[in-house]
C-alpha cells in the first residue's frame, strides 16, 4: 500500500442491504488491524442519514460532491433496486464519485447503475 493508505467511499442510500455495507466496511476494518492501511467514508447524495432496508438509519459523513477523488468507490445494494429505475439522484452521486476513483465496487445490483461516464 501507499504510505498515505487509501479511501473507500461507501456511497449508501435509502433502502439499502446493510450487509452489503457493514460486510465489506469489516473486511476493511480487520485488513488494518494486519497492517494494510484504509480508511472508510460513509457517503450520501446528499449528505443525509439514509434508512437501510433493515428499517436502521446509517449516518454519512459527507455528500458525493464533496466526497473528493475516493481510491475506491462502493455502491451497495438493495432490495428491488433493479425493479424500477434508478433514482437520478442516485446515478448523478455515482457519476460524482466515479469519475476520479481507481476502482469501482459494487454488491449485485449496483453493478447496472450507468454513471454515463
């Protein structure tokens, strides 16, 4: 790893899988304690608390505009997410986020958001 470790972006939002959140946000987590050196952030469109499918609320730290470049952006999933459109809101987020990151992560769904990037 770099000396200045790497930032991963969990961009969450409403109704969203917690384990697809909390899963991967762990795996981080115990990658520190061996040494690696990441830090996560918690992201919304807009910057909100966000209701996950669970009915718990995941507070964020910042909105995707002022999330800055992220090493790693992470959409997580959700219930039903492919059964309708995408929130616009959702997509310009992803968009914001991607647009300077390394690499793109994605739980199932996610993976069909089209940033038009």
């Amino acid at each position: 790893m770099s000396e200045r470790g790497r930032t991963i972006g969990f961009l969450v939002h409403d109704n969203v899988t917690m384990m697809d959140v909390a899963g991967p946000a762990d795996v981080f987590h115990h990658a520190n304690a061996f040494g690696a050196d990441y830090k996560t952030v918690m992201v919304s469109a807009d910057g909100q608390a966000k209701r996950a499918a669970n009915g718990h609320y995941l507070m964020v730290e910042t909105t995707a505009a002022r999330a800055g470049a992220l090493d790693t952006v992470l959409v997580p999933g959700a219930y039903g997410m492919v059964a309708k459109p995408f929130e616009q809101e959702l997509v310009d987020a992803v968009a914001l986020l991607t647009n300077h990151a390394k690499r793109i992560a994605s739980g199932t769904a996610p993976a069909f958001v089209d940033s038009g990037s």
